[in-house]
C-alpha cells in the first residue's frame, strides 16, 4: 500500500497570499502549472488558486494583475495528509468532486 509521500518527489511551487496576480500567471506559465497552493509566512495551508480561478475570476471580471492572489483564491481547500494512502487521495478528490489536492504535513505545505 503506497502512501502519498511516497510518489512526491519535489517541494511545490506555493505563493504567499499578498503575491501579485501577476506573479501567479507568470510562474504557473514558466512552470507549466496548473495550480499553485497559498501559504501564510510560517507555511501553512490557507487557499488555492488555479487556472480555473484565473479564468472565472481575474480575466472574466477584468482584475488588475497587480492585485493579490488573495482577492481570488478558493479558501475552502480539501486537503491530505502525506501519511495517507494513494486510494485516500483518490476517494477524496471523486467524493468532494475536485481537481487539485494539495498534501501537507503537519497543517504545512
């Protein structure tokens, strides 16, 4: 039985929730993502934004891309611990009907 650590290889890409929309836009870009986690200064959990976000919120009411990724992230973020098991992960995203489940370790990205 695999455990989500067991498939991470790399530390994500996260932004801080004062970070431009800009910034977000670039970096999903240059590393081709589709969603990046938003962490508060000690690197806890606090929203998601991805491209669906970027669409629906920022292009589709015409925001500044100098406003911060806070003014349009999902807060409400289903999470999973790294402990947990691959089928864990798998029944949460079909129950709760989501795309992206970021994994954290002690509440921390």
């Amino acid at each position: 039985m695999l455990r989500v650590k067991d498939l991470m290889t790399i530390q994500p890409y996260t932004l801080l929730a004062d970070a431009s929309l800009r910034e977000a836009l670039n970096r999903m870009r240059v590393e081709e993502l589709r969603q990046i986690p938003v962490i508060d200064p000690q690197d806890n959990l606090i929203g998601i934004i991805t491209d669906r976000d970027l669409c629906t919120r920022v292009l589709a009411e015409g925001l500044s891309p100098q406003d911060d990724v806070s003014s349009v992230m999902t807060t409400e973020v289903m999470s999973l611990d790294h402990n947990a098991y691959i089928y864990e992960a798998m029944l949460t995203m079909l129950r709760y009907n989501v795309h992206h489940l970021p994994v954290v370790k002690n509440q921390c990205i």
